[in-house]
C-alpha cells in the first residue's frame, strides 16, 4: 500500500486513450487545431496492461476513460473489452457527446453506466464558437439516447465570462428537466492560461458567483459527497442536484486520490506538477518485473501531490485529459 504522509493514496484512474479529439476547445487549444493521435501513443494492449498493473500496484478501484476524446479511438472497443474483465468497481468515460449515438451500443456492451459529457452551452452558435467543431444537436440527441437505456450522465461546464456565462441557468433547467447532474468546473490555470494570467482573470468565474447567480432563481442545500471528491455538490429540493468543481475557490488537494496515466505512457501523479514518469517501458515486461519498477515510481508520483491548493501548471489538459 502506498500512502502518504497526509493519508493519500491512489484509487481512482484516468486514462487518456488518445491525445487525438474532434473539437478544438478555447481553453484547451489556443491555436484552434485539431487534435491528432501521437506517434507514440500505445497499443490497447499495452494500456490495458498498464490499468492491471496498476490495479495490483497501487490499488486502483475507479477507472475514467479520457481524451482527447476517447470515442475517436480506434482502440477503444479493444480496450474496454480487457478492463471490463479486471473487477474494477466503477468504469466510467468523458467524452464531448459528438460520437455518443453512433458509440452507444459499444457502451453498452462494455457496461458503462456512467458518463461525463463536456457541454458548455445549449447555444449552437456559442457551441460552434467555444468547441470549434462539431454539432449540438447530434451532442444532445446522443445524450437522450444514452439516458434512455439507464446510462447516468454528468455534464461537463466551463463558465467563461464572455463566453458562456449566459449559459449557466439555461444549461442548469436543461439538466434538472432530464435527470442530468450539471458540474460547472472552474477555469484551470493550466498550460497556456498558467502563463497568461491576465487571459485567465478575464474569463474566470468562481464558485460563489455561480452560487449567486443560481441563488437567484433557487433555493439550494449542500448535499453529502465522498471524502476525495473533486466537487462540491448542492441540492435543489424537488428539482435535482449539481456540483462545482472548484480548484480556485475550494481546493480538494488534502483528498485527492487521482492519478493519470497519458497514451503516451506517462504517469502523472498530480495536475499542478510539471512532473511526469514514464512506464510505457515498463508495459511489456513481465509481471515480476514491472511491478517492483512501477511501485517505485508511484512513490515519486504521488510525492508530487501539491500539499493544500492546486497552484497551476505547464501541464497541457488535452494531453492527460479531464
């Protein structure tokens, strides 16, 4: 068991199956490209190996597949055909929702019962603006269609002043109508908004304005949550519930039992540190020599844990995922 000095250990995966992605969000990708797989990603092999080390090695309960966006990849049916048989308690997927109708019935026979979808607005000229591709209509109908066969669905929103602020109650009614639990994630100052601070000001929206524009129109109520979650979750009596993830405002640090691994194959034990280590290599060895090499260097990973509060990082989201 690896723990640290303040009770943290790793328990909860996520993967970035691909670096590749279909959209071009503004805060993710500054220059508006297309994302495209690396070289070097590894093969479904290879990762599925790396979630079965892990699981023995660290003690992994929980795996999130990411991107990129992980609908996009080629590996993905092979990939979740190997981590559905490893008794893990909870798979779970992030995806933009483009793919979602067309990928539905892999999904389902892989047993995925949960998924994030990263939605900003129910705009479709905001969506086109913000995501720089893709539909919103193909998102929304894909999401029905999930729901519909008992798939659970978080929705992904990033506030941005200037951008999609508009779009905070429209998006939050929207949810509430169709059981959908809306999470509003505070801008990260990661990759280019860690240099840019006055890009970073400019679009930040923080938890309590979120909570003083919703209180304006609800009453709400702090609901339970677990101890190393990343939001902070509200009720709305009779209507639902929803969440802030608020890395600024109420840093969840203390708690967090997160750790990355890239498609690349780079293990990355915390947002806010540009340290990363690598065991692609270390994949195609045989168990009794990866997991000695591997134990060491989730030691260093979660060592690079920050103490209290994320303070920001060059680390580029689209590399590691959600």
């Amino acid at each position: 068991m690896i723990v640290d000095r303040q009770g943290r250990q790793f328990r909860n995966l996520r993967i970035s199956l691909t670096s590749a992605c279909n959209y071009a969000c503004t805060y993710c990708v500054p220059n508006g490209k297309r994302l495209i797989a690396a070289q070097d990603e590894l093969s479904a092999n290879a990762m599925a190996r790396g979630v079965a080390y892990l699981i023995e090695a660290a003690g992994i309960e929980r795996l999130r597949i990411t991107g990129g966006e992980p609908l996009v990849s080629p590996k993905l049916e092979s990939f979740m055909g190997q981590v559905g048989q490893m008794g893990l308690a909870d798979i779970s997927l992030t995806t933009n929702g483009q793919l979602l109708a067309r990928k539905l019935p892999l999904l389902i026979d892989a047993n995925i019962r949960r998924l994030n979808v990263s939605l900003d607005t129910l705009d479709p000229v905001a969506f086109r603006t913000i995501a720089r591709g893709g539909d919103l209509v193909t998102v929304l109908d894909g999401m029905t269609q999930a729901s519909a066969v008992g798939i659970k669905i978080k929705v992904n929103m990033v506030p941005l002043r200037g951008a999609n602020l508009d779009q905070v109650m429209p998006m939050l009614d929207y949810c509430l109508e169709r059981g959908y639990e809306l999470r509003f994630i505070e801008l990260m100052r990661m990759g280019h908004l860690a240099s840019d601070s006055n890009g970073f000001v400019q679009q930040f929206v923080s938890l309590q304005q979120l909570l003083t524009l919703i209180g304006e129109q609800y009453e709400y109520l702090q609901a339970d949550a677990p101890v190393d979650a990343t939001a902070v979750r509200y009720q709305i009596p009779g209507k639902g519930f929803f969440g802030v993830i608020a890395n600024e405002s109420v840093p969840f640090c203390r708690t967090c039992s997160r750790l990355r691994l890239s498609s690349t194959g780079w293990l990355h034990g915390c947002l806010s540190s540009s340290n990363r280590h690598y065991v692609g290599d270390l994949l195609d060895k045989p168990r009794h020599e990866a997991l000695p090499a591997l134990q060491r260097l989730l030691v260093k990973a979660l060592g690079d844990k920050q103490e209290v509060a994320f303070s920001g990082g060059a680390t580029v989201m689209k590399i590691i995922g959600g």
